[in-house]
C-alpha cells in the first residue's frame, strides 16, 4: 500500500476543502452573522492538516497508486472531507449530537441531499451556504470520479459507458483525463452561474439562488426553505425543473452540445429514454391527481413534473408531498428512485443507461431462445457489447438490489417500520434524499435511530460510489496479500 | 406452426385430465354427497372433448414441434386444463362467478394454493378432494417440465442446471427422457402415498391426510381446513414440515439418494444452501418471536420452522398468521418468497440455485476487479459456467424482478392497496398463495378486483412456467414470419 502517496492525495483534497470552507465567510459578513469564528477556525483546521499531510509526505514521494490502492483511496476520500466537512456545524454549535452532523455532511458530499434538520430556516444564512456547498463541491468530486477514476477501474461497467454509452471515447474527446475533467468543470460550473442568473428573473435573491443552484447542478436536494423550492414562484420552480433536467443529463453531451454536434446528442439512447421515461410518468401522474383532485391542469401538470424530474435525478427538491398523491401516483415516484438519472451526471443510483442495457439483454435472450443457432449481438448507440460486459454491468443491477434489500432488513431490525425503511434505503442508497413512509417529502431524518443514520450514511457513500468501489473493501480477497 | 400435432398433445392431456376427475366421485359416494352428477359431467365433458381432439388430429400427423410451437404448447397446455379444470366447480355450483373460478383453478394447477374461498369447510368434500387434485397433477406436469421441456428449450438457464447444477448429465441418468421423468414421477408418488402413511399416525383420517400429501408434495398450499394446517396437532405439523422440505429438494436428488449415491446429494451447492437458509432464517424468526412474545420454545420454533419451509417451498400452508409476528419476522417471510425452493422440485419462485450463480457471479467480478489479467470462472458443483449462461440466468433474475414491479404497478392502478398488490403479486408470481397486506394467511383472495384475479391467475402461469416460456409469446418477434 503506497501510504505515502494515499495521505498526499488527502492532503490536497483538504486543502481545497479548506479554501473553499472560507466562502461561507462572505455570507456572515453581509448578513451580520456571528459564525465567523466558528467557520474560520474550521477552515485553518482543515488547511492545516491538509497543509501537514501534503508537505509530510512529499519526501520520496513515488506518485503510483495500485488498484486495491485506488479503490481504497476512493472510497477514504468521501470519509475524510466527510469527517473535515462537520467542523462547521460543530463549531458555530448549529446542529446537535454527533451522528445528526455525521449524516448531514455525508448526505451533502454525496450529493444525496437528506436531512436531519427539523427548522432549515432556523440556521445562520452563512451554515446553510457551506450546506449547500458541499453539495457542490460532492458534484465536482463525481465529475473526476465518473471522467476519471471509475473507467480506469472498470467499476460498475463504467469502461463501458466512458466508450461506447456515451458514443464518445476518451482518447476522441481529448488526449489527457485531467484536460477532460476541467472541461466538465467548465460546463457545470457555467450551468452553476447561468441558473443563478436565471433564477434571478424571478422574485429570488441571490443568496438564495445561488444555494438553489449549487444544489440543483450537483442534484443534491438540500434547499434554504423549510418548504423546499415550494418555497418559491411558478416561475423559479420551471427554472429549477430545467435545470435539474440538465444536471441529470450526460455531461460529455452538454460538451458535445456545445461544440454543435447535436446529432449525436439527440440520437444517444439513453438521452432519448430519460426523456421518454419523463414524460411518461409526468403524464400517468398528471392525470391521477387530475382524477383524484380536479386540480387546476397546469398546477397538476407542474407538480408532476417537477416531482417526476427531481426524483429521477436524484435530486429530491419537492414543490408537493407526493405522499399525499393517491397511491399509485407516489408507488411511481418510488420507483423511479430506482430508475436515476443518465450515466455521466452527478445524478445518483442504478442510471438509465443500466436499464436500457439489461432492457436490451432480455430482447437479445429472446432471440437466442428462437434463433439458437444464429449469432444476436446487443449493440449500444451503434457499437457492439459483449456477454462480459453485460455481466459486470448486471452484476450492478443484483448488487445494488443485495444492497438495498440487506440494507431494509437492518432498518427493519432497528425499529423502523417496513415502509419508512424500504423508502429510506432506497432514497440514500439512490442518492434521492426524501423518501417514502415517515422520511417524506414534507419529512426529515431526526427521528431516526442514531444507528440507523450511520447506516443511512453508509448507504449514502456505498451508492454513491457506485456500489463495487466500497463493498470491494469489506471482502477478504481485497485484504489477501496486501499489506 | 403444426396445429395437428399440438391439438393431438392437447387431446391427450385431456383425456388424462378427464380420468383423474373420476377419482372425487369416490369421495362423493364415501360421504353421501349430491355432487356426483356434476363431476360426472364434468369428467365425460372432458373426456368427449379429449377423445375428439385426439382421434380428429391422428390423420397424416407429423409428431414434430419447433421452437415456437414448444413454447406456445407449452403455455396453452396450462390454459386449456384450467378452462376444463373449471367444469367441477361449475357443474355443482360450489363457486360463483367465472373469474372466481378461474382463479381457483388456476392457482391449482399452478400449485400456487391462493385461494378465493371465505369458508373452505362449507365445500363438498369431494369438490374439495379436486381442489386438492389439481395440485397434485399439476405438480406432475411440473415434473415433466423441468426433466424434459425446459432443458431443451434452454429456458431460464434450465440447460444449466440439468447437466451442470444437479450434479447430473441427462444422458448420465438414462437414455430416454421420457424414462427419467417416470422415475421421477415414481419418486413424486411414492412420496405422496409415503406421507399419507406416515400422517395417519397422527390425529389425522385418511380423506384429510391424502388431501394435504398431495398438497404438500406438489408444494400447493390448498387445505381442507379453514385454519389450515394449524387445525391438525404438532405431530401432523412436523410431518407436514418435513415433507414439503422434501418437496422442495431437487428430484433427482431423492433419486439419487435412494440409489445409495449420498455423497452426490449431500455436497449439493443448492441442496446446502437450502438448508443453511433454512436455519438461519428460522433462528432468527425464533428469536423474534422469543423477544416480543415470551412463547413457549418448542411452539416459537415450531411456528417458526413451518412458516419458513412452508414460504420457501412455496407452499403456502400455515399454522399460524405471520402477519401477527413484529415486522421484522414477516418482513424476513415476505423476503423468503423471492428465494424459492431448488430448481427439479415442484416449488415455484426464482430458486435457490439463480441466487447461488448470482452470488458467486458477484464474487467473480470482485475477482476479476483486483486481478483484471488474470482468468477467473465461476464453478457450480465443480463445473464451469460460462459467462453466456450466467447471463442467461440473470437475465431471467433481471425478468422476474421486472414482472414482479410491472404487476404490482397495474395492482396498484386497479385500486389495490400499495402492500397488498405487492404481497399478492410476490405470492402469487413465486407460487407460494398467501401474501402480506389484506392477503395473508388468514385471509384471502375474494375480496381482490375480478380484474386484478384475471391478473393474477396469468401471473401464476408465467411464475410457473419460469417467465420467458409464457412471455415470448408476448413479443412481436416470436409471431414475426410464423404461421
Ligand atoms: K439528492
Ligand atoms: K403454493
């Protein structure tokens, strides 16, 4: 194991961790808040252990990380910003008790978005803006994760989408990963800034746009309001629909967009699910609440489609309690926390493309079943994917439903009653944030046993790693003849 | 497509049909019923039609099936002894309603065991004696289904687990197929005359004790008693218990272990997992039940016991109510009704062994992450498996779960609460009969929508006919150029 270089890493990730910990500062300043203090003393703590760990490290530093090396380095880098991200709270003494700090920083950086907070408007406007950055900062962190990392590691079928998903490959787009990642950056944080402009077009402040954005682009959920982007005007809510809708696309199409090359952005399959997927679900529970409440149509239409939107990205903002739909309205917002947004996104769970693979599987057995002597071939976007891939990509699929089925059964065991536990499980594993039972929309967290919420955390991380790279680190082989 | 032949195949099964309908007019004479002349009539109906269909296709027949004609046969053979299967029903009046009836037959012959009786004891016992009969035939179709039909069609992966997951070549065993299903068959009955035996030691007469052997072996679920098993002593329910482990053992095992062959049965992948499922999940129900009741031990594992090999058999017998136990324990039961017993058994469900592949095909991948150069395969009984036929059998995982949500979706929309379409459906797609929600043990299906039977008497098909047989008839493909 190259410690060395491991702490290195986790040097330099504090020390952006800590610059960006000032930011917040700004805020007491211009709302004459007493955190400045608290939030300071948090900033130098973490600059200075990231200082600590970058430079004790540099001597014979050799700059290689194995595999077991980088799954483990992954997976560690969400605990510690998690662990510096608390300071915080804990110094300003906003949030009380150890594990409720614990679940809301981890629910930040992996951009899953639940709460522990039982009055969000009750907190200094400064603590609220580093919540809702570390959303922002979790996004950032998932841009180099899915450009990056998780190809290279063949996590998750995640080599195959880079290729063939996304219908670019790497070395096409750009000879250097890093060159890459800061191109992605360059996209999310200008769609960052351009919905903060645009929300301001509506009756919004710039505080609270810019938190709305942060949150939005990083389909993280957390929002400045008590009753969420409800909050807010029709106006700033179609905003926030459009852009949770992009932050839940590819962004390697957003760069293609860009570039003008839009015959290859509309005729990627996944696109075109996630947009049929959407409209179809918005229209079937449109018209169930227009059944149930003679709501007025573009009121119900609304509803529908931001609640649809959000829950498929995984953001989770909300502008209704879909808990209080008929049934079958939020049966289908359940299930859509297993559907997630589009592969290269900072969307969370399971991803469309997955669906549409294993979609195209099921077909392709039934070909073989009648043609057994014929060769059929599943082909993504043009290019061919083979019985191996197909494997490790479904692999996923039954690994994250053993995740969220284990994870049920020890909510269950803890107390929670069968709903709540299923819908909770599957919003953190999802990275939703709101989920069914008593952890609604119109809910939070606090109730939950203290237990529960270090698993909810975990699930947290384990989904938003996208499963392998953390539950690789709990098998024996992982640990085997590595020291 | 070769009419002929397959309206011949469907005159003998017939004919078959009519004869074992003779069998409750006995029971009719026994007890003084008046119900002779129905089943009567109901018994030559199907004879006359039988014998028609038989003699009327003999001339110029070609005794070949393709593909698509096997499939097709295969699913309207459960179709056409259901609709004759009603006659009895009918023709004495015991059941009103069409889709009622509908229901109850097909939930025999599927050996799921739902039911829409209120008050099972006010039926004529002879009626009830069909009841219980069509679980039996059923599960001798089910028999030749899986030693000679699925293997050849290579569906759900079953060309895997005749030759690799069993332990046996097809070939191995004997040369004739037709040969092999009658010593499994011979296996099925004498176990069922064996149980009958051994229950009437117990406090038990011959009519209740033959009734529920053909239940149990055939792994049904129907009862003659309201309470269902819970109606007999604690030696009947032992006896009961330990049969419909049997039950959901591999046939060929039974096979083999009569054949002296115990080291092949007892290092069984399947066979051990069975059973260390089993246990572990009885202790833990135990230990719930200990917890929050303070029972006696004996009962607390006794109820315990019964109701997890009555589930992941896919019975459905019970001694008592589950949905009684803290949610913790039926949350475990609901959970055991995606499990399923071992493939070659009368059982319904996913089975043990795709949960075995599954597992040991995510171990592979975590193999295959840490040493991406290196070749791993996945063994099953000391044979390899390929990553074409793990495929095969995710694929069919991958379906299941994918009817199983689609079905509770359109529950759900038919004004079915969120619990119980997903019980019932889970139920009654795995063949295990009662569910969670308004469908547990201590209830039924009579209240459900006539639309949501109709559902869910087509869902029991496609569960017992491992899903694609019935759902490639579904798919444009499968009727493109056939005639
Ligand atoms: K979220
Ligand atoms: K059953």
């Amino acid at each position: 194991m190259n410690i060395r270089f491991i702490i290195n890493i986790f040097g330099r990730v504090l020390i952006l961790l800590g610059l960006f910990m000032l930011t917040p500062i700004i805020w007491a300043f211009v709302y004459g808040e007493d955190t400045v203090g608290g939030i300071l003393a948090s900033s130098l703590i973490t600059l200075a252990a990231g200082t600590v760990m970058y430079f004790g490290s540099l001597i014979n530093l050799r700059k290689e990380l194995g595999l077991r090396d980088s799954y483990f380095t992954v997976t560690f880098t969400w605990v510690v910003i998690s662990l510096f991200g608390m300071l915080p709270y804990i110094f300003t003494g906003t949030i009380v008790g150890l594990p409720n700090i614990y679940f809301e920083t981890v629910s930040g950086f992996t951009t899953t978005g639940s709460s522990i907070l039982t009055d969000i408007e009750s907190l200094p406007k400064s603590v609220l803006f580093w919540r809702s950055l570390t959303h922002w900062i979790g996004g950032m962190g998932i841009i180099v994760l899915v450009v990056a990392i998780l190809p290279l590691l063949r996590i998750g079928g995640y080599n195959l989408f880079k290729n063939e998903a996304s219908g670019i490959s790497y070395e096409k787009l750009t000879p250097k990963t890093a060159s890459t990642a800061k191109r992605l950056w360059g996209v999310y944080v200008a769609l960052t800034f351009i919905m903060t402009a645009v929300l301001m077009f509506g009756e919004i402040n710039l505080y609270d746009a810019l938190n709305h954005a942060f949150s939005t682009m990083a389909t993280g959920g957390f929002s400045t309001k008590n009753e969420s982007v409800g909050a807010f005007s029709a106006y700033v809510q179609y905003v926030v629909t459009f852009f949770m809708f992009l932050a839940g696309v590819n962004f390697y199409l957003h760069y293609h967009f860009i570039k003008g090359r839009f015959k290859r952005v509309f005729s990627n399959v996944e696109l075109r699910t996630y947009v049929t997927v959407i409209l179809t679900v918005t229209i079937m529970i449109a018209l169930v609440i227009l059944y149930a409440d003679h709501a007025p149509i573009e009121h119900a239409f609304r509803d529908a489609l931001f609640q649809v939107i959000s829950i498929i990205t995984t953001t989770g903002f909300a502008t209704y309690d879909y808990l209080q739909w008929p049934t079958p309205a939020w049966t289908l917002i359940f299930l859509l926390m297993f559907v997630g947004a589009c592969v290269g996104s900072t969307g969370g769970g399971i991803k469309v493309i997955r669906h549409v693979v294993s979609f195209r599987n099921v077909v392709l057995h039934f070909k073989r079943m009648l043609h057994p002597n014929s060769v059929s071939l599943l082909k993504i976007n043009g290019e061919v994917i083979d019985d191996e891939k197909v494997s490790s990509l479904i692999t996923f699929l039954v690994l994250y439903l053993f995740t969220f089925i284990s994870g049920s059964i020890i909510m269950v065991f803890l107390g929670t009653d069968t709903l709540t536990a299923v819908g909770a499980v599957a919003a953190n594993l999802g990275g939703v944030g709101p989920g069914i039972g008593t952890v609604g929309p119109a809910s939070n967290y606090y109730h939950i046993h203290d237990a529960g919420k270090i698993v909810l955390s975990f699930l947290m991380i384990i989904g938003r790693l996208e499963l392998t790279t953390v539950i690789i680190l709990f098998t024996s082989m992982f640990w085997d003849k590595y020291r």
